[in-house]
C-alpha cells in the first residue's frame, strides 16, 4: 500500500513539473514566432477583422472618429507608440466589449462605449487592449487556443474560413490567463499616467460592472473574458496608491462626450 501511495505521489509530482514547464515556456521565443509574426500577423489581422466586418455593422461618424483618435493618440504620443499601428474600429453590438487582434485591430462594442460613465473610463479600456497588443498577448492566446501549427504553418493562405471564424471567436469570447490579463491592467495605467489622464477611472468601471453581473451577464462580454471585475478593481487601485495627481486633465471635454454619445 505504501508503494502505491508513494508512486502516485510521484506520477502526480511528475505530472505537476510538466505542467509547470509547460506553462512557464515562451513559446513565441521557443518557436521563433518573432520572425513569423513580421510575414503573418499583418495578414492575418486584416482576415480576422474582415471576417467580424463582414458579420457586423461598421459604426463610422465624425464625433466617434475624433473621440477615439483623440484618446488613443494620446496614449500613443506619451508613451513612443507608433500611433498607426493601432487600427481602431467600432461596431453596433450592445455586447459591453472590446478585444483585440492581431496587428494591432482594435475592436469596440458601441454597448461599451454607452456602458461607461466618462471618457476616462473609456480610455482606460482602450489603453488595457492596447496593453494586449503592445505586450504581445494576441498571439500567445492564439498560440493558447488553437494550438502553435496554427502559427507555424508559414503560410496563412491556406486557412479555411472556419479556422478564421474560430481565431475570431477565441478573441473576442475566451479569456486571456490571468497573468496577462493583470499584466495589461498595469501597463494601461502606466500608460494612461503617462499620457495625463487619470487611471482612477479604470477601476470604477471595474466596480459597476461588478455590481451588474449575474442576470445581465450576457451583455457584458468583457467581464466574461477577463479575470473577476471586483478583484481587478482591488489590484488596480493598490497598483494606484495614493496618487492624486493634480496633472490629471479631462481626455475629452463636456461637449464632444456628449456629441460622442447622441452619435450612436
């Protein structure tokens, strides 16, 4: 009996190391994925959006366009982003949701944009969706999801439309690991310090959607692909401190929010 005990103590012990080194492997180094990245991601970002074009509506108008511009500019300008490297769109879902894709797609709900109670809570979601694409999480939850050939193939021409419809799906329903996610988080309010607009907000929009879950949970896919509202706003906050930085301006003024939100 105790032999037994002692060899499944040591197959669990065995079990567990693999997992561990499994999960501790950068696979985008491992794989040389750098490389690849630089042939593929660019046509790969332009299928992947095409696909979610062509299953949504476009929202285009000249209050929206200048608002998110503005902000994401911002963000970019503060910290040597390279400001055309963030393609934002905006589609008509009343989804509370933004997400990610690769080469830079940035994708947003107008059911978000109503959701948020200021524009610096707006910012604050743009600037953690830009944490994702800066830190390179896109492909790694890709990687994740639907497995490294998916990335290694060399060649993106021969993926059918079902595989796209699924890398579709895997970023804008299923969610980044933890540590990611809390990776993100951090980033955008450094970036959002940076660029002068006050992170604070970030994580009261945290707070609400918290106190939203549960019968509305199907409108708010961005608390279903992200770690628990309520613990994000904790660690946000710690993360915060005590800053109150009176160099802190408005990312948008009174008027242009609220020819943002009469647009939609």
């Amino acid at each position: 009996m105790k032999k037994l005990i002692l060899q499944g103590i040591i197959i669990v012990g065995i079990l567990y190391a693999g997992w561990y080194a499994l999960s501790r492997t950068n696979w985008v180094k491992l794989f040389g994925l750098e490389e690849i990245q630089a042939s593929t991601e660019t046509k790969l970002g332009e299928m992947l959006w095409e696909m979610t074009a062509e299953t949504s509506r476009v929202v285009e108008n000249e209050y929206l366009s200048f608002a998110l511009d503005s902000m994401i500019s911002k963000i970019c300008s503060a910290n040597g982003f390279d400001r055309n490297s963030i393609k934002v769109h905006v589609v008509d879902k009343a989804e509370i949701n933004a997400f990610a894709m690769p080469d830079g797609h940035l994708v947003v709900h107008t059911g978000l944009i109503q959701s948020v109670n200021n524009p610096e809570e707006l910012a604050g979601v743009l600037a953690h969706e830009m944490a994702h694409i800066q830190q390179k999480h896109v492909l790694k939850k890709l990687i994740k999801e639907l497995g490294i050939a998916y990335l290694t193939s060399g060649t993106l021409e021969g993926l059918g439309s079902e595989t796209v419809r699924e890398a579709a799906k895997v970023l804008s329903s299923t969610a980044f690991d933890r540590g990611m996610e809390k990776e993100a988080d951090l980033h955008a309010v450094d970036y959002l310090k940076a660029a002068g607009i006050n992170p604070r907000p970030l994580a009261d929009f945290m707070e609400v959607l918290s106190e939203q879950e549960g019968d509305a949970a199907k409108y708010l896919s961005w608390v279903s692909t992200h770690a628990a509202s309520k613990e994000r706003a904790a660690y946000i906050l710690e993360y915060i401190g005590s800053d109150e930085s009176s160099n802190y301006s408005p990312v948008l003024s009174e008027n242009t929010w609220k020819q943002v939100l009469e647009s939609l």
